[in-house]
C-alpha cells in the first residue's frame, strides 16, 4: 500500500495512522460499531418472537439499548478524533523543522520559500484534517458494513457474506486498473492548488501598491491559474464520480440477487420471511454503505498522493557550497578587518579569494567589513560562513522574521535592532555575529550609534558585517 513511495515519507504516512489517538479512535469506534451491528441480531430475534407468539421483553429492551448506547463511545471518539487533529499538525511542524534544520543554503530562496511556506501555513494543516476525516469516516463505514454482513449472514442467509465478498473482488479489480489515473489527476489537481496558492501570496504587493503593469500581470497569471485550478479539480471528480456509480452497481447487483433467492426459499414460512421483511431496509441501507465504503477506498489513493506530495514538498534539497560560490563575484568585494589585541589594534584591507579567507580570521575577536557593488554575492559570502560555522556563529539578515523576547515591533527600526544586538550580546553564546547590512534602512545618526554598539560586541566577539552604504 505504501510501497511507491520513500521510506521516511512512508514511516511518515503511517505515523498518521498508528499514533496513540489514531489507534485509541480505532478502537472506541470498533466497540461502537459491533453494538451497532448486534441491533440486526436482536431485531430479527425480536421479530421472530413477536411472530410466534413468545416473550420478547428481554430482546426488545435489548434492541433498544443497541440502539443507544453506540452514541456514547461514538462521542468519546469525537474527543479523540480532535486531539488526533492536533498530534498531526504538530508531528508536520516537527518534520518540517527536522528537515530544514540550519538549511541555510535554501534560506534565500524565494520561490522555494513560498512553495513551503504555504504548504506549511494552508495546505498541510487542510490536507492533514482532511485525511484524518477520511480514515475516520473509512475506518467507520467498513466496519459497519461488514459487522452488519456478518450479522445478515448468521440470522438470516450466509449467501450475504459470499455475494458481498464476490462484490468486493470485483471492485478491487476495478480500482487496481484505474488507480494509476486517479493518480495522475490528483496529482495535477494538488500542483494546481498550490500555484494558485503562490500566486495570491503576491497579492498584497500586486494589488495594493498601484502599479497598473504589475497588476495586470498578477491578475492575468491568477486567472489562469483559478481556470486551471477549477478545470483539474472538476476533471477528478467526474472521474471519482463515475467509478463511484460503477462500484455501486457492481456492489447492489449480487446482494439484490440474494434478496429474490431467500424470498423464493421462504415464501412459505412466515415467521422467517417477516423477520427477512423487517430488515430489508437494514440491508438496503447497508448498501448505501457499501457505495459510500467502496467510494471512499477508492480515495484511498488520492489522500495518499496528498500527504505524499506534502511530506516531500517540505523535504531539503539545498544547494551545495561549492554552488554557492560560484555565485559570488570575489574581485568586486572589498572587505576591510580591524581586531582589538591586548596590546595593539590592527586594521587592514585583505583581498578575499573564497569564504575560507575569511574562515580565517573567525578565531578571534575583531570587525569585518564587507563592501561592494549590488548582486555581487556579498550576503551569499554570509551564509556560506554561517553554513560552515553552525552554532558557532548567528546570523542577522536584513530583513528577517527571528523571534527574540524584546518587543521588536514597538520600536523603530534603530532601535529595534539595538534591542536584538544587545540580547544577542547576553543571552546567545557565539564567537561569530554575522550582520547582513543592518545600515539599510537607518538615517546617519542611528547608523553612527549602531556602529559604535558593534565595534563594542567586536571587542569580545568575531563581527562580520556586509554594509549597505559604500
């Protein structure tokens, strides 16, 4: 069932299903549906006893208490169905993060940013109910209706059980040949949902802002891909629609044959052919089950692709150093290094040939100042040294959403990023600050006082700074 797709997707997958709140959903919901199933039991004894003049207060009560009681284990399910819910989204989150862990290779990526992002905050959290509320509804409508079947087929006729089981095989065979298909639509329908998704992550800029040329370019590629979000969604469920109809013709037509054999077989008998009378609407209504069971397994498939594209969508697959640096222009970075020793202070200009020149000098405290013209790779040169440092050093992007306890929003952004420098200073143990131009959106005078702070923190730290202004 699960053998299509990777390992750690598919150990993913099933986590979903063996967790504690899965397995304790399973089981109340398996007693709530054998105490359903056994109300069949008691109604044709109920019948039977009516018919032929015996007492039938003991089966009568009986009935009556299957009939009930499946409500209270039904809500202690409801209970565990919701925590379920929410062990979902936090194992997602938690594989999220195992997989993008200090992945600083694919930070600055905006596509692959947004691609995740919105699996992360949308399509996951939707995806994962989704699947929760279809192995729910699954799990509880192939058990009603194979207790129910083996209940008709022990108080009523065996033939049931072996039409049902006939039934079954076909389907199976109906779906193993058209599961390919359904993948394949599933899959384009999912992509289609998620450029859709991308594509109104940009409205903000596109719709606000004014700009009539952007505007028509983001209402034109979101136009196209509503159309082509609602013509593959519509394409899967004409095509779930219709195999739903042939399961359920393929189901009916065995059972039905079995209800004209035991109304011939017992058209004599009167107390057995009331009791068989009674539970036609039971078994008809078990039929609809069937078509509801049957059309759900046939699902089975499309909730899989979904989890499976979710899972893998949220995989790592960042791009080595080696590429990185390619990407940077060494002849147009200046950078300029300054340290504080105990006896002297040293400042100079050192040309730079690879990130691992400036490796060099992260041993000991001291200021490196990067400089250069735009797109020449100086922020890439930061994050290949915050790649081979790890803990050892923190990074601060211009831009960036870190959490740190001060009140970051509440201030201007001087002095918002004095507040984080300072916790930096006393609450993470680093040898190496990595800022990428911090001075971007600052006046002189904030500037002047920010670089008066940093050339403090470089008294006991290693500062590598890439300046906005020249």
């Amino acid at each position: 069932m699960f053998s299509s797709m990777p390992v750690e997707v598919r150990k993913l997958v099933k986590g979903l299903l063996t967790n504690r709140w899965a397995l304790a959903c399973f089981f109340v919901m398996g007693i709530q549906q054998i105490i359903e199933a056994s109300s069949t039991f008691w109604l044709v004894m109920l019948t039977e006893s009516i018919t032929s003049g015996k007492p039938y207060f003991a089966y009568l009560m009986t009935y009556l208490a299957s009939l009930l009681l499946p409500y209270i284990p039904g809500c202690i399910a409801q209970i565990f169905k919701t925590s379920w819910k929410q062990d979902a989204q936090r194992s997602f989150i938690n594989s999220f993060v195992s997989s993008n862990r200090d992945k600083i290779m694919e930070w600055s990526n905006k596509g692959l940013k947004e691609e995740k992002l919105s699996i992360l905050t949308s399509e996951a959290p939707h995806t994962l109910n989704l699947f929760i509320d279809y192995s729910w509804d699954l799990y509880t409508y192939v058990l009603s209706v194979l207790f129910n079947i083996l209940a008709l087929a022990v108080v009523v006729e065996p033939l049931f059980a072996m039409s049902y089981g006939v039934s079954v095989i076909l389907v199976a065979i109906v779906m193993k040949l058209k599961r390919r298909t359904q993948r394949q639509l599933t899959k384009k329908a999912l992509i289609a949902r998620i450029d859709l998704v991308q594509s109104l992550l940009a409205a903000w800029d596109n719709v606000l802002l004014g700009n009539l040329y952007n505007f028509k370019l983001w209402n034109e590629r979101t136009s196209q891909r509503l159309k082509r979000c609602l013509q593959r969604n519509v394409d899967l469920e004409r095509f779930d629609q219709i195999l739903a109809i042939s399961v359920a013709l393929i189901t009916a037509i065995p059972t039905l044959c079995v209800v004209v054999y035991v109304m011939l077989k017992n058209h004599g008998d009167v107390v057995k052919l009331t009791s068989f009378v009674v539970i036609l609407p039971l078994l008809f209504m078990i039929l609809s089950y069937t078509y509801q069971t049957l059309s759900l397994a046939f699902r089975w498939g499309m909730h899989r692709s979904k989890l499976t594209t979710i899972y893998r969508t949220i995989q790592s697959f960042g791009e080595a150093p080696s590429a990185l640096e390619k990407k940077i222009t060494w002849p147009k970075i200046s950078t300029t290094y300054s340290t504080v020793a105990p006896e002297d202070h040293i400042s100079m200009k050192a040309p730079m040939h690879s990130h691992e020149d400036l490796l060099k000098h992260t041993s000991k405290a001291g200021r490196i100042t990067i400089r250069g013209e735009n797109g020449c790779g100086k922020s890439t040169a930061l994050m290949l040294i915050k790649d081979a440092l790890a803990n050892r050093a923190f990074f601060l992007p211009t831009h960036n959403q870190l959490s740190f306890s001060c009140e970051t929003n509440k201030y201007s952004t001087g002095e918002s990023l004095r507040n984080r420098l300072m916790e930096i200073l006393e609450k993470v143990d680093v040898d190496v600050l990595l800022l990428d131009e911090w001075d971007a959106n600052l006046d002189a005078e904030n500037q002047e006082k920010l670089s008066q702070l940093i050339e403090e923190l470089s008294q006991k730290k290693c500062v590598i700074e890439v300046r906005h202004r020249q």
